[in-house]
C-alpha cells in the first residue's frame, strides 16, 4: 500500500547523514526544527508532482518496485522542465540534490537491497566515472544515463534473453575479455530498442545502451595495438566461420535488425575516436586528441564535426552507384529466411539498395553477406600510415606528440604495444601539462590537413583485413 515516506526519510536522513552534513543542514538552515525541514520536502514534492504527474514520496515501501526508483532517478535529473527551473532558483538545485542520489534515491536504494545479486547494474559506479572523465559528463548527466540503462532493461530488453537477467549476462560477456563479443550482445539489443521503446523514451534508452556498450569495450583495452598494415593471423578464419553468440530467444520467424543514421554515426564514430595509430614518424593518438581537445567546450565542437563530418563521407557501394552515410536513412540485416545475411540500405529518399563491398584496392566487388554490424569495417581508401608518413612535414605538433610518447617511461619499457599503455601514457602528458589549450590551434590545422587526403568506405570485414595484408 501506498503511503508519504517523507517522515520516514526526513527520520533516516537525520539518522544516517549526521557524519555527511545532514545534522548541520537542518540546523542551519531549519534552527533544528524537523518539521520546517518537512514541510520544505513537501513543497518539493508538490512542485515535482507539477511536472511529472506523481509524488515522488508516494511509495510502497514493503512492496519497492525498482523500475519506480529508476523513473523517478531519470525524472530527477531530466532538463528543460518547470521542476529543473524551480530547483535550480531554490539555493541552487537543493530540491534536486535532497531528493537525489545522495539522498532521497539512496534511501529508496537501500530498501532494494534483497535484488537478486544477477540483477544488479554490472559497474555501475564505474560506468557513471567513466562517462565524468572520458565524456566529460556532468554527475546529473552521468547518473540519467545509467538510469536510461536501468529502464531498458527492466522494461525492454529482459523479455527477450534465454538468461534472466540482462545484468547478469552482461557480467559474464565481459568475463570472456572479448570486446567483439561485447558487441555480439549490444548491437542487436540497440536495434530491438529502435523498433520496441515508447518513442517518449527510445532516444534516451538508445544512447543509454550505446554508451554502456561503448564503456565496456573499452574497458577491455589490454588487447594489442595493431599496425594498418598487418597481417592478422587466424582473424580472416575467426570472422569467417565463427558465428555471432546466441545470447537471444531463437526465433523462428525471419526478420531484421535494422539501425538508423544517428544510431550508425554514434558506432562509427566510437570506432574511430578508439583507434590509435602509433607507428612511423608520427602518430596519431586519436584518444589522447579527444581527451585534450574536450577540455573546452569550443574545441570539443570542433573535433567532434571533424570526426562526424569523415563520417557523413563514409561511401557505401551498390551494384552500379555509390552513396554517401549522410545520403541514407538506416541500414538493415536480414536474420534468417533464404536471404539470411543480406544487407540493405534505406536512402533518404527512400530508395532501397543492396549493400556492396569492394575486394581489394580495384573495382571488384560483391554483396555483403553478413548478420552483425560488426562485421562491416570502415575502411581507409588510402591507408591512414601512408598520409601520415607523406604528410610528415606538415604536422609538426604531432610530430612533438610523437616524440613525447616515444619518450616517456612507459614506451621505453613497452614491450608489445597495448592499447592501455597508449591511453596511461596520454593521460600522463595531460597531467603534467606538457600539452594543453595552446596547441589547440595549431592541431586544428593540421587536423583539417589531414582530413583532405582520408577516405573512407564500408567493407566487409574480411575483404578490409586481407586487403590490409596485401599491400
């Protein structure tokens, strides 16, 4: 049964807060008077109800359903609403703070501990500091998007796992070290979101999921750092006969998972601010860029139109005409049926066309047969290693970035190249400041330098890595 629980929590506020300011908080600012702090919390309250359309007080304790506590979490830190506006003019978001994460949600949290331990958010506290230093996300946002992640899950996605628990599998994908395999499980869930959540919600729990997805794989960045050019033994075999994971209920029907421009551009645009290119004369450590560049919100502009503008050029091939990424409207991969791996683009226009890829550097060139979006590549025309190398001259803080990584403690003492060293070894120059907001400009020129000569395509993945073989 539904009752008020803002004594009850005004009583464990007072209670357990004492060592974190909640005692001096009411003395300040009530004279100690716990029902002045009360009547507060119902104003709060009310101006919340105004918004949203529901108490976030009214609650049934004994019977807590955890969908509730994660509506009311997104609720709390949604923007451009009159209780943000009301928060934001009362002592600077107090409302928001007190009914919050460190608060009001906490004390709902605690009467969720008997969740099974399966259903528990894995690395939830980690994804939410991850998204705060890589993304430079402020708290409020962190913490909205691992809600989004909460959501759609509970109201979404567990119906359509054999586990029970998407949490749970989660925990043991990531137990596997495989990031492929990480994408195995979240690029089809992504789709099903595409087509099953209330369209009040699908881009919240669209970028939610991505965003996740994205922190995982990097968290699993001890693989080695590959050069351009060479050969990957056993993985033309792997990405050929090795199918994606059943991680879904099989299905009977065909169908298809389909992926929108947006959706496309937020994956692609992963995949390329995680590939470092550290070799020859100088390097282009896309991740240590990102991470200097965000340290303002103009360069972050910047750098992020000079990633989405290379890929709004991607080209995708036909039978017979070429398109560019901004030219189409969604990709689709049939699952099943005698078409099963046929891959097909919706234009803007919408025309409909059978996805190609090229074999080799010349003209050749087949349909894509495949069922994961991870087993189409995007490949440089011209490869990145050459730019670099015929460019040298014009990049000359690239070419002190280089000179810094090369000598650093880390480096010398590298042994094979990993792709976490590369990141240990950027953080450590941001640190100590040996680059910063001065050579912003510069980097600037030699970016859109660069960007003249790269070219990029859809592959298929195996045709991308023995083209990279061949050269």
């Amino acid at each position: 049964m539904k009752k008020n629980l803002a004594s009850e929590f005004v009583i464990w506020y007072v209670s357990t807060r004492e060592d974190k300011g909640g005692a001096n908080y009411l003395l300040n600012n009530f004279a100690g008077d716990r029902e002045k702090f009360l009547a507060n919390l119902n104003e709060y309250a009310k101006q919340f109800e105004k918004s949203f359309k529901y108490n976030p007080f009214e609650m049934d304790l004994a019977n807590l359903e955890k969908n509730k506590v994660e509506m009311l979490e997104m609720d709390l830190y949604a923007k451009g609403n009159p209780f943000e506006q009301y928060s934001q003019r009362i002592s600077n978001h107090m409302p928001r703070a007190l009914l919050g994460s460190k608060n009001y949600l906490l004390f709902l949290k605690e009467h969720l501990g008997n969740e099974k331990e399966g259903d528990a958010f894995f690395k939830r506290n980690e994804f939410i500091d991850w998204l705060k230093e890589e993304e430079e996300y402020s708290h409020g946002s962190a913490n909205s998007y691992a809600s989004y992640v909460s959501s759609v899950s509970k109201n979404i996605l567990t119906k359509h796992f054999n586990e029970d628990s998407f949490f749970g599998l989660v925990k043991e994908v990531v137990k596997r070290g495989d990031k492929n395999t990480v994408e195995d499980l979240f690029d089809p869930l992504i789709s099903i979101v595409l087509k099953e959540a209330p369209a009040s919600v699908v881009h919240k729990y669209k970028n939610g999921l991505i965003q996740y997805r994205n922190f995982l794989i990097e968290s699993l960045s001890e693989e080695d750092l590959v050069e351009d050019f060479e050969p990957l033994k056993g993985v033309v075999t792997e990405l050929k006969e090795k199918a994606p994971l059943a991680f879904l209920k099989t299905r009977d029907d065909p169908h298809q998972l389909t992926y929108d421009n947006e959706t496309l551009k937020k994956i692609f645009a992963f995949r390329m601010i995680t590939q470092d290119r550290c070799y020859g004369n100088v390097f282009y450590p896309i991740g240590f860029l990102k991470k200097l560049f965000y340290k303002n919100e103009v360069s972050r502009i910047f750098l992020d139109e000079y990633i989405e503008n290379q890929i709004d050029d991607i080209l995708l091939h036909t039978d017979g005409r070429v398109y560019k990424l901004s030219d189409i409207n969604s990709i689709t991969f049939q699952i099943g049926g005698e078409n099963e791996g046929r891959v097909k683009f919706v234009c803007n226009d919408n025309s409909t066309s059978v996805l190609y890829t090229k074999l080799g550097a010349g003209d050749e060139q087949e349909p894509i047969n495949t069922t994961a979006l991870r087993k189409i590549a995007i490949d440089h025309v011209f490869p990145m290693k050459i730019i670099l190398a015929e460019q040298e001259a014009a990049l000359p803080v690239l070419k002190r970035i280089t000179q810094a990584f090369i000598s650093s403690k880390q480096w010398k003492n590298k042994g094979k190249l990993k792709v976490k060293m590369i990141k240990d070894i950027g953080n450590d120059l941001l640190n100590k400041d040996v680059f910063n907001q001065t050579d912003i400009p510069a980097l600037k020129e030699e970016l859109e330098h660069i960007q003249r000569f790269i070219g990029l395509q859809l592959m298929d993945a195996r045709a991308n890595l023995i083209k990279k073989a061949s050269v």
